[in-house]
C-alpha cells in the first residue's frame, strides 16, 4: 500500500491552529485524508460492560439514524455529499442546548495539537466552553507531530487512558481492533445506534457515511469529526494567466500538458507546473487500493492499466521541461512556495489549500487567486472522482460500567457538536465575544490578542458537527469553492471497501513501499514501466497475493 501517497494530508490537520489573520479558519476544520487506509475490521467481537459478547451488527444498523437539522439555509447547498456553503455569517444565532447537560463532574481528554499548547490555568475560553457544557474537560495536549508514539504509550495500559481519547486514523496501533478498542473503549452501539440517537439531536444531525467509519467489529465506538469527501485538485494561478493573456480550456491530459509547456519561460524564471502525480492519478481514474474487475476478481491500484498510464503520462509531463527543476529534483515541501509567488503555475493539492493560500497570499497581493480546474478524464470522456473519508479522526470514551457517565460525556458530545448557525458552534470556534474576538463592519468576528493565546482547536478533535463552508473573509471564495464542488459531486463514487474499517495483517504493512520511489522515478525517467512489471510480480510474491485473499475473504462474507 503506498501509504505515504494515501496519507499525504494528514499533516494538514496542523492548520487548524488558530491564527489572527485566518480566524475564520476554524470553521469545518475537519482533516480530509484522501484514501487514509481503512485499517480496522472485525475478526470477533468485543466484549460489552456486563462481561458477555456484544453481537456485531450490519453496519447500517450499528450506526445513528440520520436526522437533520438546518438551523441557517445554506446559500450554496450541498449536491451529492460536497460541502455546503454559507456566503454570510447569521445575524443571530440558536442554542441548540439550553440547558448546560454536565452535573458538574470533571473529565480527562486527550487530544493532538499542531500549535502552541494553551495555558488551562486562568484560560477564560476553556471556562466559557466549560460553563456552557456544566462540567469541565481537563485536556491532556501532546504535539501533534508525535502524538501516534503518545497514543500507543497511553493505550499500552488501561489505567492511564483518558476519559476522552482522539485518535487520528494514521495513528491507529496495530491490533487496535483486535485486542484495543473492544477491551479499553466503550461501545456506544447501546446509547446511539438507529433511533437511540434521538436522546443526542446534533450527534443525530452528522450524516451516516461519517459514522460508519466510527464502527469497528460491527459495533459503534466513535465519535467522529467530520471532513470533506472532495478533497484534492489541480490548481492553477489564475491571476497570473490574466496577466499573460491566457484563458485556460483543458478537457483532457493532453490539453493540460500543452497549457504546462504553452506557461513554461525558464529565462524568466517561470515554469508551467510542479509534479501533477496526484493529477496523473485522478484524471486517469486510479482507484484508491482495490477494485473489482469485470469478471469480478479483486485488482489492486498498482495492476490497473489506469495506474500504467497515469505513470506514463506523469513521465510525459516531466519529459516536456514543463516542471520546474526544484520539483524534479523531489524538493516537495517547497511547492506550496513556488506556486504561490508564481514560479510554477500548476499545482495538484488538497481542496482545503485553496483557502489557505488565500489567507497567506491577499495581504501583500490583492489580486492574487488560485483556481482549479473544472474536472476532467484524461482521455476527454466522463471523469471519476473517489470519495474521500468522510471522518478521518474520531475519538473515543474509555470503557466504563457506569452508564450515568457514559451518557453524560454522550451529552457533553452532544453539545461540542452544535451545527452551523448555534451558539454552541459559534462559542467552540471562535470564543467569547469582546474577549476573544470582537466583530468589524461586515459582521465579522476578529481575534484579539488573547485568542492567539487561548482559543486552540482543542475540543474539534473530540468531535464536530458537519463540516460547511462559511470562509467569508476571502471574497468570492465561498461562492467559487461550492460552484466547484457542485460540479465535481456528480462524478464521486464510492471507492470498494468505502465505510469499512479493514484491519491488515502487520505481515503485508511494507510491502507497498517500493512503489513510492517507483512513482518518482517513472516520473523522472529514470525507471520504465517494464521496471513496474517486475515491481508488481515481487509484490504479488511478496504478500500481495495474500493480501488479495485476506480482501476477497471480506467481499465474501460481506
């Protein structure tokens, strides 16, 4: 599995820390990971608090019942699963939960964080939430960077776990679903599947494709935050081809590999394109891991004739001197950078970029605007977008035979998940009014000193309500982005496995490795794809085939 490719994201989780200048930026601040590995499934069952074995269930009836709720209409609604837009904050706002649910109780939670970990003591943002919940959430913060070694210290021992757990997707131990979540988290099949949910109204408001990825073993044990199913696209500077006089039209890969060469002036320092792998993989449909193939037989990703020619027109890109020479070169982490200050003018990144670059870039260039392409197949026919995962973190309640506690924190959940448009969303994202922003001319909070301080994205990795778009700060952007998603939402699809949470042997975890320099290497010329004919048979000797065999074995008892 090229778990480096699939996991390319995750790091992005690490903007979600708040900063004056992007305020707003907390709003849906859910991490999309396009094709995080599902990683977790059933083979038994956990045990329930009484000591018996609890039944797994079909995943459809071990998760919530839908029900929504629209406090604010979005001016851009959702089409298809994309993320609705609201192009103005509300004038007022609804509380969801009027009543304060906690009794008063104390509660410890673990949590990542991509930013400087806030002071608890005297911090008047934690005793505005804390005061609005009726109990207090003592937050055990460990750097986001290196949490995975923190969480798997934690879970090797039952009496040091939290009350409240984040657990990223990429951080999952092994035998998190074997032998962890059934044996340290609660199983809240009991409290929140189908109708049971309606005790806990905004939990019952998240959708029912981001719980499923909150079900381990047939049984619900998540609480999830949700993220974007659009989550990547091929951007190009906008402002810059005005500037030149050019007018985009690509509607298949060799128009994009024209318009990269047509944008190419080494002498002037200016190069079309950074590397489009991601690019080549969407356009040519590669599958996230596995399909099925005609006769019914599972195929992985990298045996796929998609795979095949999204290599080769990859290499084509780079054959054409069209990539600017740091991107040859595998300098990645200097992209974003080259792009934004108009050294490359193609760039493939995550959806959520698009507003980020905005943040960083219309202070000192007012014109500055970054626009993705409309979607399109390499070959000019239909395009096929896969479905992010709708959840890519969730946390969990530590096992308890106590129920009072169990749905107290379920309540507390509850009120951490106002939706749009409540007080409850407005408190958790942004603070308190007149102390950790006041609000200019159009309505807009803006962060005083303290927030930078105080108001960390601590309680979204507990848990969140749905994720909208409401970054109207950047002109336009609110409008353009749900256009865009409006129009790419008709050609998702769910990729095989979507919703399950698939455990791997740890025996098969590396295998995938090699065809992570592969990639580059094709790419660059320096392998052929005869290199990746020889690559695929090693990787079938080496476990693929049994990897093959363990996933059909799901297919079969599904």
């Amino acid at each position: 599995m090229n778990t480096t490719t699939h996991l390319r994201h995750a790091g992005r989780v690490a903007d979600v820390a708040l900063e004056r200048r992007s305020f707003l930026g907390l709003v849906a601040a859910g991490a999309a990971v396009v094709g995080v590995p599902t990683l977790l499934t059933g083979c038994g069952s956990p045990s329930d608090p009484q000591g018996g074995a609890a039944a797994a269930l079909p995943i459809e009836d071990a998760i919530p019942t839908y029900i929504p709720t629209d406090y604010v209409d979005p001016d851009f609604p959702s089409v298809n699963g994309s993320t609705p837009g609201f192009s103005r904050l509300p004038d007022t706002l609804v509380t969801s939960v009027p009543t304060p649910p906690g009794s008063g109780a104390v509660f410890t939670a673990m949590t990542p964080l991509w930013g400087t970990i806030p002071q608890a003591k005297g911090n008047q943002y934690y005793a505005a939430v804390n005061e609005m919940l009726g109990s207090t959430i003592e937050f055990q913060i460990a750097d986001g960077n290196t949490y995975g070694d923190k969480l798997a210290t934690v879970l090797a021992s039952s009496k040091d776990v939290p009350d409240w757990v984040c657990v990223p997707n990429w951080n999952l131990p092994p035998r998190f679903a074997t032998e962890i979540v059934g044996n340290v988290f609660q199983d809240l099949t009991p409290y929140l599947a189908g109708d049971k949910v309606k005790a806990y109204p905004n939990l019952a408001n998240i959708p029912s494709d981001v719980w499923k990825f909150c079900v381990f073993n047939g049984r619900l044990y998540g609480l999830p935050m949700p993220g974007e199913i659009l989550t990547d696209a091929t951007f190009y500077r906008q402002d810059v081809l005005d500037q030149l006089g050019i007018t985009p039209d690509v509607r298949n890969g060799d128009d994009l590999l024209a318009l990269a060469l047509e944008l190419t002036d080494a002498g002037s320092g200016r190069w079309g394109a950074e590397d489009l792998w991601t690019t080549a993989a969407i356009i040519h449909g590669v599958p996230p891991k596995w399909r099925l193939d005609d006769d019914g037989s599972l195929v992985h990703r990298i045996e796929t004739d998609e795979y095949r020619a999204a290599l080769a027109w990859n290499a084509k890109l780079f054959a054409s001197g069209a990539v600017h020479p740091d991107a040859v070169a595998a300098q990645d982490g200097d992209a974003k950078q080259r792009f934004q200050s108009g050294r490359s003018l193609i760039m493939a990144d995550g959806l959520g970029s698009w507003n980020e670059a905005l943040r960083d870039n219309l202070g000192a260039n007012p014109a500055f605007w970054q626009q993705p392409f409309a979607p399109f197949a390499a070959d000019g026919g239909t395009p096929v977008l896969y479905k992010g995962n709708p959840a890519n973190i969730s946390s969990f309640l530590k096992k308890t035979d106590d129920e009072d506690k169990v749905k107290e924190l379920l309540a507390l959940a509850n009120a951490l998940a106002g939706p749009f448009g409540t007080a409850e969303f407005d408190l958790v994202n942004y603070g308190v009014e007149g102390v950790h922003y006041t609000k200019d001319a159009d309505g807009l909070p803006v962060p005083t000193e303290l927030a930078a301080s105080e108001v960390q994205p601590t309680y979204l990795f507990l848990l969140s309500g749905p994720v909208v778009n409401a970054k109207v700060q950047y002109p336009g952007y609110v409008e353009a982005s749900s256009a865009w998603q409006a129009d790419a939402a008709q050609y998702l699809t769910d990729p095989l496995f979507f919703g399950q949470q698939i455990s791997e042997p740890q025996q098969y975890a590396s295998i995938g490795q090699p065809f992570q320099d592969l990639e580059k290497d094709i790419s660059r010329g320096r392998k052929s794809l005869d290199d990746l004919d020889e690559a695929v048979q090693t990787w079938k000797s080496a476990g693929g085939d049994e990897l093959r065999a363990f996933y059909q074995d799901i297919l079969d008892n599904a």
